[in-house]
C-alpha cells in the first residue's frame, strides 16, 4: 500500500503538472463514483471477476 499510495501521487502530481483538472479523494478510502458514459464502449475492469 504504500508505494501504491506513492505511485498514486506522483500521478496526480504529474497530470496536474500537464493543467489537467484532477479530483482526489482519500487514499484506499471507499467512494461513490458516478460514472457518464460518452460513448459506444464501456471497459469493465475487475481482477476478481470473469466477464
């Protein structure tokens, strides 16, 4: 977990020091998201789960 949470800083550090916008939460915190999509294809991402 920490050099996650390491990896996850320097990443928002990174796209902010590129002007992108970036909306941060809690490390390892559970979160509502809400999630819009604007497109033909939405990828399902989970590693304990088959599609």
């Amino acid at each position: 977990p920490a050099l996650a949470e390491e990896l996850y800083l320097a990443c928002i550090a990174e796209m902010q020091g590129l002007g992108v916008a970036v909306a941060t939460g809690v490390f390892q915190a559970m979160m509502q998201v809400e999630i819009h999509n604007d497109g033909p294809v939405t990828v399902l991402l989970d590693s304990k789960r088959v599609f």
